[in-house]
C-alpha cells in the first residue's frame, strides 16, 4: 500500500485540487461575482459555437509567431557574435541588463504611438520581451563550449567551417532550445499584458473587455485559455525538445 | 591475421607501421607577463620511440605540449614532425589530453570516426569499419553506440586513444593522459599503451609526473627541469619488452630505475628551492 503511494505521480492530483478550491470558493459568491466552472465551460461553448473564440485565438497567436520569430533571429545574432567575440559581449551586456530590468509592457504605450494600434504595435512589445533573454542564453551556450572539446576537434584535422557545423552547434543546441522555451514564455505574458492596454481582439483583449463590461466568465475564460496555451507549449514542445538534447549535457 | 580479441582484422586494414622523427631544436619560449619556461630546449624523438617526459609540477610539460602539438608557437627555435614545422591541424599528429574531451553529444563510434569524417578519409562505410577496428583494439567495440557519459573514466580515455589511433598517426602525444585515473585503471592502460605501440608503431610523446608510469612505458626516460629550464638528465630503460604490470614492475632494474629517478627528481625540487 505504502509503495503504491509511494509511486504515484502527485503532480496530477493538483489540477482537480484547483478545481475543488474553485468550485468551494465560487459556492460563497454570487455567479456574476465568482462563477462556478461549469458556467465558464457554458461562457467557452457560446464562444466555440460563434466562431469568436478561434478568431481571438488565431489573432494572438500569429502576434505571438512574428514577435518569437523576430526575437529568435536577432537573439540567435546577437548571442552567438557575444558569445564568439569578448569586446561585443562587453558593449552589449550592460544593454541587456538595462532592458531586461524594463518591463516589457512598458513599452506597450510607445510602440502604439509608433505603429499604430494593431499588430506590429504588439509584435515590437513581444520582441522586446523575447530578445534579450534569449540572446543572453544563447551567449552563454556559446561560451559553454569547453576548449578543450575545440582542441580535439581541431587536432583530429576539423576545419574553421567543420569547427561551426560539427562542434559549436551541436554543443550550444541545448542552449539554443532552452532560450526557445524562456523566450515563448516571456513572449506570451508580454503578448496578454500588451493586449490588454491596447487591442481590439486577441485573448488579452477578451479578459480585459470581460472585466470592463463586468462579464467575469469570459475573464475566466480568458485566463484559463491563456494559461492552457502556455501549458502546452511547454509540456508539449519546449520540454521534450529541450530533453531531447540535454541526455548528455548534465553529465 | 587477428588481434588480441580474436577478432579477424579485414584484409583492408594492414597492420600500420608508420613512424615520425620529432626534432625540437633549441627553442626558446616565455608567456607574456615574462614568465619564462624554455631555455634553448633541444629533444629528438627517432622514428618508433617511446619517450615519456617527466618532471614534478611547474616544469612547463603542459606549455611543452602546446608548443609540440604546435597550438602555441616558440619564440624562436623550430619544432618539426619529418622535417615539416608542426601544426595543430597535421594529420601526422594525434592528441590524447589529460581529459578524454569526447564529443558529449556523439555516441563512441561517433566520437573515434570523428577525425576520418571531418578530413573525409574513405567512403563512410570505410570510416565506420575502421573506427570499429581501433574501438575493438581499445577493446570497446561493444560499447559503440554508447554516449560518452555512460561510460566510465577510464574507458573515456580508451575511446579517445581509439580516437586518435583511427587516424592513424606518425607521432602521438600523450599529455598525463592516465593522471586522473586510479592506479587500477592506469596499470591497466599503461599495458594496454604498450601492447597497441607494439602493433602500430607510431613515435610516442608521453608526458607524466608518474615515476613508475615512466619506467614502465619509456624506451628513454627524460627528466625536465623546473622553470626555466630544459632537460635535467636522461635516463634510458632497459627493460626487455613486452613488459607486464605482474613480470616488470617487481624487477630489481625497475627498483634500481625508480630510486636513480626519485633522486633526479628531488635534485630538480632541491635546485629550485635554492634558487627561492
């Protein structure tokens, strides 16, 4: 018996604990306040069956796609020339640690006046949130890289291009899905923060329109959603990529 | 034609007989902040030779190596493998290192296939038979598909000899490649060295601060000097081969060697410490 318990996973039991909670807590409030689950299940199929809630969905996730993309291009730039040359990653970093230390979504106003309410208003402001931590995870995966694994490599007769391909790649790939997975994430909440000060549609809009209007399941709706999207990319994505190429690395 | 396991070598593989004359003459070599390791250094490894460099620390043996394998440069005097001033990159050059420094991401077979690969030596099947072969010399061949961490330290050390062995080179330098190991393993290696320089033949550079490691291995024992400095003494050994761990190192000559080097190495402290 004690071993049975012994192995089970714990980690499931938290979901239906949060839902119990919610469901005790909601009991001593009136639904308009606090909502029961099953009415924001009720709030989540008017959603479905209108189309609206694949409509906001699709709008934030293609924000969320241009803001990661761009994030991972400039960060995989700016990462590895820090990583590879010391005068670089001196003159970048205290740039880093200025704009890591900003919320993102404080850029939010700003980049609205610039661009213009709508997509690239919130693209710049995930962009912003993304980059630098990535670029600083992918400096470090470059730095990682042992000399010696470099030595050998280039007494076994490796070129300066083999020298790329064949050792500063594979070595700093962990690095590189692991900035992945930090930038999404921080690329998400910046995403919701910003569709909340201004947008007219995407998921962050949802919940910040539901508590205007007063409508506290579609809030909840929103959270949920926002929270599931984060859960998944994570579990689903991020965590097996990442495990994948980190069999070795912790040896 | 079969090696030590058994195991039938492919007729494609004759038995390499290969070796290098390493000439180092009079070099001259300080670090930047003045700190200064060789004065006018003169060595010369003859074709097939054993030598092993030995010296306590603070000698400068790693600061040789890096000038041997040729990853720092002299500041005047040349070093040349057959003539040719040494590179790094030179395919008569193979490099085992204190650490294995295998590729954590490739399997084993990976790893001793790696130099044949990247210098695109043979077709791929070739490479993989070859990498095969020098693993089953190590006597790891069962442990191809294995990733570098699963294996223990000392066959870590076993893959990279594969590993520097598949390319079959003229000269190997060995810099403390057993150091980190218990004195179980290194026994062990230090046979196994011998066996493999038998049936290759290549010219070995071996660095250690290892006495008897020294006495067993080396055709010529030399002796550094601390800082700056160059050869204390040489010691040639006399010791019929093959050597065993059981047969030579319990020889009377094997004790006569130890103690005349335990003598030349604390005449190297000794001079050191008067100079302090």
């Amino acid at each position: 018996m004690m071993r049975r318990l012994d192995k089970f996973n714990w980690g499931w039991a938290s979901l239906p604990f949060l839902l119990l909670c919610w469901v005790l807590v909601a009991s001593r409030f009136p639904s308009y306040i606090l909502p029961q689950p099953w009415e924001v299940m009720a709030e989540a199929q008017r959603w479905i069956a209108d189309g609206s809630l694949l409509q906001h969905l699709k709008a934030s996730l293609l924000e969320e796609a241009g803001g990661f993309a761009l994030a991972t291009l400039v960060a995989l730039l700016l990462g590895t020339t820090a990583g590879l040359f010391r005068r670089f990653r001196d003159f970048i970093s205290p740039l880093n640690s200025l704009f890591m230390a900003i919320p993102p979504v404080a850029w939010a106003p700003l980049t609205m006046i610039i661009f213009g309410l709508g997509y690239w208003s919130i693209v710049m402001v995930i962009f912003i949130a993304a980059v630098f931590p990535m670029a600083i995870t992918m400096q470090e995966g470059i730095q990682s890289i042992r000399n010696g694994e470099v030595r050998a490599a280039r007494t076994l007769g490796a070129t300066p291009l083999q020298m790329i391909v064949h050792v500063y790649m594979p070595a700093s790939l962990p690095f590189f899905t692991a900035a992945l997975r930090i930038g999404f994430s921080q690329a998400w909440r910046a995403l919701v923060a910003a569709e909340m000060i201004g947008a007219s549609k995407g998921i962050g809009w949802m919940v910040s329109m539901g508590g205007q209007i007063g409508n506290t399941n579609q809030v909840l709706l929103g959270i949920v959603i926002i929270g599931l999207i984060a859960w998944l990319m994570e579990s689903l994505v991020f965590k097996r990529l990442e495990k994948h190429y980190q069999t070795w690395r912790a040896h | 034609m079969t090696n030590h396991n058994g195991l039938t070598m492919a007729n494609s593989q004759p038995v390499q007989r290969v070796a290098a004359t390493l000439a180092i003459d009079s070099i001259n070599f300080s670090y930047p902040n003045g700190h200064e390791v060789f004065r006018a250094f003169s060595l010369e490894a003859k074709p097939g030779e054993f030598i092993v460099l030995l010296g306590p620390s603070g000698c400068g043996k790693t600061t040789l190596l890096n000038l041997l394998s040729g990853f720092q440069k002299p500041a005047s005097g040349t070093i040349t493998i057959n003539g040719a001033p040494v590179r790094p990159e030179m395919p008569e050059l193979g490099y085992v290192f204190q650490s294995p420094q295998l590729f954590p991401w490739l399997n084993v077979l990976e790893n001793v296939r790696f130099g044949l690969r990247m210098q695109n030596r043979l077709s791929a099947k070739e490479q993989t038979e070859k990498a095969l072969h020098y693993l089953a010399l190590v006597g790891l061949d069962q442990a191809a598909d294995k990733l570098p961490y699963q294996l223990s330290g000392g066959m870590q050390q076993r893959v990279s000899l594969a590993r520097a062995l598949a390319l079959e080179p003229a000269l190997l330098l060995m810099d403390e490649p057993f150091a980190a190991l218990d004195a179980i393993t290194r026994n062990n290696l230090n046979e196994e060295t011998l066996r493999l320089w038998s049936e290759l033949g290549q010219t070995v550079v071996f660095i250690t601060h290892d006495i008897d490691e020294a006495i067993f291995l080396a055709d010529r024992v030399v002796v550094l000097e601390i800082a700056p400095g160059g050869i204390h003494s040489e010691l040639a050994i006399d010791i019929l081969r093959p050597r065993s761990n059981l047969g030579t190192r319990k020889l009377p000559r094997f004790i006569e060697y130890r103690t005349a080097l335990m003598e030349k190495i604390a005449d190297v402290v000794h001079a050191n410490l008067s100079v302090l």
